[in-house]
C-alpha cells in the first residue's frame, strides 16, 4: 500500500472495519495525506452496509465536529440526544478543548501582523470556512546556510541540531509535546508513563502440579489502546478449533462476545466506551477438551481504552510521528508507540536518535 493507493476490495475492507492491525495502521498512514482516498472511504451512515452493522457509537472525528464550531451531523446529533455515553465523551472533549484555548490577557495590547502575514491569514480563514477543511502546517525545513550536525525526517518535518547543540525545527508542536521530543532527543530517554497497575496483574503462585498453558491471549494485555473497537489476538496449538471470545468490564459484566471464530485474531463490530479498564478471556477446544485462557497461576488479560481527551491529545500531535509515538507511550500506549517509532526508523535509519529511542521502547525502558 506504501507509495501508492490502495486497491478497492482495501477500501471496503477498511469501510466494513475489517482490515488487519498491520493494514489499518498503513491505511491510516495513507489516508492522512491523500484527499483522494480520504474521500473514496467516506461512508454514508444510511447506507445498508453501515445498516447491517447496527447502531454504533459516535467516531471521535464526529465527536470532534460536535465539539467545535463547525455545524454539527444531523445523524450525530440526533444519536448524541439518546447516547448517554457519547455524550459524556464529548463533555470530555469540550473540557480538553476548553484546557487548550489560551487565556485573554487583560489590559489593552494589541498585536499587528505584517500586510503579507495578514493576507496569508485571512486566506487561511476563508480557505477553512469555504471548504471545511484544515490547512497542513508548512513543513520545518532547515534556513540556508544552517550548519547541521544531526537530523532527522519526521513525517515530512525536518528536525535538527545546529551546532550551538540546540534541536529545532519543532515549532508546529504544541509545548508541551515540544517539551517532551525536546527531552526525549538529548537524553535518548523515553517519557514517564502513566500509572498501569489498574491493567496489570502479577502471575499466581500456585502449589502442586500445573496444567501446561496452551491457549495464550497475546493481546491487547496490560496497556491502553487508542482504537475503542481493539483487534484481539491469541495463539493456540494446532488443531484447536471454534474459538471464541468474551470481552469483560470490571464489576464482570460481558460487554463483547464473538462468533465462533476459526482464525486468531477478532474486532469486534461496535465501539467500547473510552476511558474504561476492560478484561478478556479465549475459549477453543484443545484435544477434546474445553481451555478457556488466560487460566490461573496466569494473570488476567486486562487493557485499558484511551479516555476521550487522550485520543484528542494524540490527535493535536498526529502530524509528527516522533512526538505521536513519545504521546502515546507517556499515556500507556505501548503498541501505537511502538508502531509509530517503527515507521520513524524505517524512514531515518542511519539516526542514532531514533535508534536509541526505538531499542528503548523494544526493552520498555523509560525515565
């Protein structure tokens, strides 16, 4: 799919929510700077395909269209009215938003922009209120003359280190993600993490002899996911048969529940509420009999879906790959981390920097 687009059975496999973690990150990757395939997988929520799959819950692009200015989706709205949990998220999101507007300084200053800057302003205005679409941020790209002693390309960014040993080209960021790429680049270390115990459990000790694990959830287990339909994924010996999963919030209520599944991986169809902690379990017929995995002395398979304002926060930085991965990892999410970092390398990868960084997620070391 890398340098060119996608076919169209891709497209409807991405439209149906069907595509692989692998392929969706590409997709992803893809769609985030061609309009022309932005618009090819647009989906029309009265379409029979999207009737077939029941009613989900809001996207967090709609919930971000409800939380601005923009005139809201009628189909949205008219959900958002009988959604007690779409309508939470976007209270979230209205109050992140709030957090990042800057606060009117008092008194009378003013400032002035230059004739040139004015015009490239208004054009900017009129450019989103007639079209409804947001303008890229101009690529950073290093002055004439700039005397470089390292850089490194980051999603058509150029980041360096002059010579008096500061990084720059990091302006389009927000601070405090600035901040953080800033640390990150001179000290090769990663973010502090949030607190994961709440999706974390330690191995039993048991005593006596203990059945041999044959089924084993690989993930997502003890860290947060961005995407609120997560992919499940398992591994099971060789003629193990009819799996099925069962998807658990806290209190042991069954929010989730799979088909009968003969591959190893499941999405389910309709969205779990963000910001929530989750467990899951696998059950497969192994030699006749019934395994339902993980077992004890083995821990349960927690994860944890990012909040509303976490998705917003990865969102404010999607423009960069190296600040999305540092974001991610700060908030927990260690696997869009790590695939984030792993698209950097690939595109940088005689840089020391992004070496050092991508051997530290490998190993989950941090500050």
């Amino acid at each position: 799919m890398k340098n060119r687009h996608p076919s169209r059975s891709a497209i409807e496999l991405y439209r149906a929510r069907q595509l692989g973690s692998d392929e969706l990150v590409e997709m992803t990757s893809h769609l985030a700077s061609c309009a022309e395939c932005r618009k090819a997988v647009s989906i029309d929520p009265t379409t029979p395909l999207i009737r077939a799959l029941g009613e989900e819950h809001l996207t967090f692009e709609q919930l971000e269209d409800l939380s601005g200015k923009l005139p809201p989706d009628p189909t949205a709205a008219l959900h958002l009215s009988s959604c007690p949990m779409c309508a939470n998220e976007l209270a979230d999101l209205r109050a992140f938003r709030a957090s990042l507007q800057p606060r009117k300084q008092p008194g009378r200053l003013r400032f002035f922009l230059p004739a040139g800057a004015l015009a490239v302003a208004t054009l900017v205005i009129l450019t989103v209120r007639f079209t409804g679409q947001r303008t890229a941020v101009v690529p950073s790209v290093p002055p004439p003359g700039a005397v470089i002693v390292a850089s490194l390309l980051d999603n058509g960014h150029t980041i360096w280190l002059d010579t008096p040993g500061s990084w720059r080209g990091i302006d389009f960021l927000p601070q405090q993600s600035r901040d953080a790429v800033l640390a990150s680049l001179t000290s090769g270390e990663l973010p502090k993490q949030v607190d994961l115990k709440d999706v974390t459990r330690s191995r039993e000790t048991l005593l006596g002899e203990l059945t041999k694990v044959q089924v084993i959830p690989e993930g997502p287990v003890g860290i947060v996911v961005l995407d609120d339909r997560p992919s499940f994924r398992w591994k099971a010996p060789a003629g193990s048969s009819a799996f099925h999963i069962s998807v658990f919030d806290t209190d042991f209520n069954a929010v989730a529940v799979s088909p009968s599944l003969t591959g190893h991986e499941w999405r389910p169809k309709k969205a779990l509420p963000r910001g929530k902690v989750y467990l899951w379990t696998v059950t497969t017929s192994v030699g006749g009999e019934s395994v339902t995995a993980p077992q004890s002395p083995e821990p349960e398979a927690r994860f944890r879906i990012a909040s509303v304002s976490d998705a917003a926060a990865l969102k404010a930085v999607e423009g960069s790959r190296l600040a999305f991965a540092l974001t991610a990892w700060r908030l927990g999410m260690k696997q869009d981390a790590r695939a984030a970092m792993a698209v950097l390398h690939e595109s940088n990868p005689a840089s020391e920097q992004v070496a050092r960084l991508s051997a530290a997620m490998a190993a989950g070391r941090q500050q």
